[in-house]
C-alpha cells in the first residue's frame, strides 16, 4: 500500500450554462479573427459558479493560424474565471493535443468554437478533456 496513492474523488456535479449575449460576443471575435484563432478567459455569475457571463481578454495573448497562446502569468487573481474559449478556423471543435495540455493545466471548463461560429459550432470540456453539455441561456 502507497501513502501516495492518487485520489480519486469524483467531481461534483454542474450543470454549466452560458449568457446568450457571452456565447454572440465570442461567436463575433471568432469571426473577427478568422483566419487567425481567438482565445480568451471564462467568467462565471459569482453567485451560482455555473453560468458563464463574459469573457476575459487577457493581455499579450498571441493569435496566429493554428494557436491561441495565452500569456497565463498575466492572469488577474480572480476567482470568478473558471476556463478558456478559444477558435479553430476549421470545422472542428475537438481538442488538439495542444489543447488537451492547456486543459489539464488551466481552468475546469473549456468552450471551442469552430467555423462557421454559429450557436451550433462550439463544444465544451472539462478539464479532463470530456464532452460537456452547456446550455444556453
């Protein structure tokens, strides 16, 4: 028996929403950016932590073709910011390996908006790199 066994406590259960008016801004940039990708930070309503309400530009963020690279030390202490958004160009909302990375590192939630950046062209995750239902709201 380790004393170092890795816990595996199951998460607790959200049922993760978005601000109508948060996924159009995002919808916008994505299409604003294209070709290059966008990326930005997720803030949630602080007073149920499940819906998200308004996305975060964090300075120095680096947009090109196939990244979105945020600059996370320049990150504000700020409970209320629980993930990333960011665009594909392409067709595809699922994760890259890149993405994956970011994932384990920052953030519990995910959103990635595809072209054409449309409310039916983006997916979320969580942190664990699993499909999640968002709705919208």
């Amino acid at each position: 028996m380790s004393f170092f066994k890795k816990q595996t406590k199951p998460l607790p259960q959200k049922h993760w929403k978005i601000k109508r008016k948060c996924l159009q801004l995002i919808l916008e940039a994505a299409k604003a950016s294209y070709p290059k990708e966008f990326g930005g930070l997720l803030r949630v309503d602080t007073s149920d932590k499940e819906t998200i309400i308004e996305i975060v530009l964090l300075p120095g963020t680096i947009s090109g073709d196939e990244h979105a690279i945020f600059q996370l030390h320049m990150l504000p202490i700020d409970f209320s910011i629980v993930g990333t958004v960011h665009s594909h160009p392409s067709s595809s909302a699922r994760p890259s390996d890149a993405d994956r990375q970011l994932f384990e590192k920052f953030g519990v939630i995910h959103l990635i908006v595809a072209e054409p950046f449309t409310e039916s062209s983006w997916k979320a995750y969580l942190f664990t790199g699993e499909e999640i239902p968002v709705a919208i709201v």
